[in-house]
C-alpha cells in the first residue's frame, strides 16, 4: 500500500496494547514509537478492536485479552474476544502477532484455548524476536531481533561482567 502522496491513506496498524506508560514493556513503547514513521498506530480499547477501522492487529501475548480483574470480567473479557474473532473473520484486517514466549506464563483452561486458538488460525504472519522461537507456520514467520533499551535508560549502571 502507498501511503504517501496526495489521495492516499497511511496504513492504520492496533496495538493489542493500552497507551504505553513509563511502567509499559519498553519492547512495546519502542515498536509502537518506530512504527508511527511509516503507519498510524492506535493503541488498544475494545470499542477499537470491535467497531474501529484499521488495516492490521498486531497482537502480543493474546491470552491477556481474556483476562478481567474479576470473574464477571474475565467472563465479559472472553465474550469480546469471542466477538472480535468474529469480526476479525468477517473484515480485511490482517492479523500479525509477535511470539514473545514459547508458551503462555499461565496455561490456559478449555474455553480460552479455544478462543486462542481461533485467533491463531486467524493470524497471517507471525513475528519472532530469535530464530530459535518455534511459531505455528514458519513460512509466514518473520523475524525481528529483539534490540536493546541502552537509549531507554541511559542513566542506568551496568554491573562489570569480568
């Protein structure tokens, strides 16, 4: 897609993740400021992901997209998931989604496998932060060194390694 030029959209990418903070992941903060040179990058809210208008979703660690603070909300967290697959089935949008772990932090039960697994059929590419990251389809795998943060804290003290 050309996105310069009079006539012409740039290409409108979701973060599957809030407006970062000074306590956001700085690999997310990072990606989120290199990408905004060549696309529009929003940021994550259900109203987006289910009724917005954007070209990619770019999901990382999906499984949080299931998770409320309480029952009810883990239970309505699953319902829009189950919605935004839906609607990811029915629109254009392209799905990328980064592997940042080889398996989730906490194994998920049934009905969240299910949801995640919808959403892995789903995905088109597949980025990977080494090459020794296994992802579901290597033939649409990209991989995409994961940098450093030396200019995120440049204040911080580095422990002599000798």
């Amino acid at each position: 897609m050309n996105t310069s030029g009079p006539g012409t959209r740039r290409l409108r990418v979701v973060q599957s993740f809030r407006t970062p903070r000074s306590t956001t992941n700085p690999y997310l903060t990072q990606l989120a400021d290199a990408l905004a040179d060549d696309v529009d990058v929003a940021f994550f809210s259900w109203r987006t992901a289910l009724v917005g208008r954007y070209d990619v979703l770019h999901l990382h660690w999906p499984e949080i997209l299931l998770r409320g603070n309480s029952r009810l909300g883990t239970a309505a967290r699953r319902v829009l998931t189950a919605v935004l697959v839906l609607r990811l089935w029915a629109v254009p949008a392209a799905v990328v989604r980064t592997q940042h772990n080889v398996d989730p932090h906490d194994p998920p039960g049934r009905l969240d496998a299910l949801l995640l697994g919808c959403l892995e059929l789903r995905t088109d590419a597949w980025i990977r932060l080494n090459r020794w990251t296994p992802t579901p389809d290597g033939g649409r795998t990209t991989t995409v060194p994961l940098g450093h943060y030396g200019a995120r804290y440049p204040d911080a003290i580095v422990a002599d390694s000798a």
